[in-house]
C-alpha cells in the first residue's frame, strides 16, 4: 500500500530539481547460498542481529518487536501459543522487558520471514521467488544489503557473486 500510494502521490509532486523520482526501492537483507536452508538460517539470523536490542535504532522501545512484526503480516500461526503474552488484550506489555520480546521474536522461523519477503534469503531459486515478491509489490528497485558484522567476509563475497551469476539474470527486463 505505501508503494501504490507514493506512486499516486508522485504524479502531483512539485519537483525540487529537474525533474520528480517515481521509483520506489526496497532496503532488503540478503543472503544466497547454495543450501537453501543454511543460507535462509543465516539470513534470518543477519535480521533478527540488525533488531538486536543493542542496536540505537532498536533503543528502548518496548514495542519495538511487537511493531516488526505487525509490519511484518503478524505473527505465524504455529507461533501464536508462544506469543498470546505480547498479543493479548489482558496484559499490559509496557512492563515487559525488550530482553524477552527480543526472546520471542528469535522464535520466528527462517522460512516465514522468507516467505514474507522480510528478507531475500536462500538458495539462488528461492531468493528468485524473493526478487520476485519484491517486484510485484511494485518496486523498481532491490536494495540488497548481505553485508554485515554477522557474516563472515568470505560468505558475503560469495553470496553476492552467487546472487550476481544466478539471480540477477532473470530480472535483466
């Protein structure tokens, strides 16, 4: 919805200089691997440290996760057990302490965040079907970050020439 609507509201927008951007870029972390599944676990585990509750824009908002996850289509049914205590009505989570949201949050499984496209993360087919969720969106552009403190400098080398060598080519129109 944002995209549709920056895209409507583009249309009437004053241009600043020469001319108005209607392109919209996603900011995505990546990962590709030749192991679907440890690529998509490292992928998750480089989100999920980006969010960390050390991390300044993380700070000290209590609901900081339980809004990650809204933003993210909410929480997974086979997770709804272990998080009724962030999502019902009857408790007051302004006491509750990050640690434990930051606990909970942890829980969310690789390929939901995958399937979601909160993240472009697998083998070079699935991060084609990430790719893929990301352009029918409507965004122009994918901004993909692999590189962070996270992982090791020889996996994101490799992860970028695999997603360069095997991924990329299918988006080439």
């Amino acid at each position: 919805e944002h995209i549709k609507k920056y895209k409507a509201d583009i249309q009437n927008a004053e241009p600043v200089g020469a001319f108005s951007n209607n392109h919209w870029a996603n900011f995505v972390l990546g990962h590709c691997g030749d192991d679907n599944e440890e690529a998509q676990h490292l992928g998750a585990q480089i989100i999920k440290a980006f969010f960390g509750p050390d991390r300044p824009y993380v700070g000290s908002s209590i609901d900081a996760y339980k809004k990650l996850l809204e933003a993210w289509g909410g929480v997974s049914d086979d997770l709804k057990d272990a998080f009724q205590f962030y999502l019902g009505d009857e408790v007051d989570i302004e006491g509750a302490k990050s640690y434990i949201d930051y606990d909970m949050f942890q829980k969310i499984e690789p390929k939901t965040l995958c399937d979601r496209g909160v993240i472009v993360a697998g083998d070079p087919d699935s991060c084609a079907v990430g790719v893929e969720q990301h352009r029918a969106s409507g965004a122009d552009q994918l901004m993909l970050v692999m590189q962070t403190d996270q992982v090791p400098h020889e996996k994101v080398l490799s992860s970028i020439e695999l997603f360069g060598t095997e991924v990329a080519p299918r988006f080439r129109d």
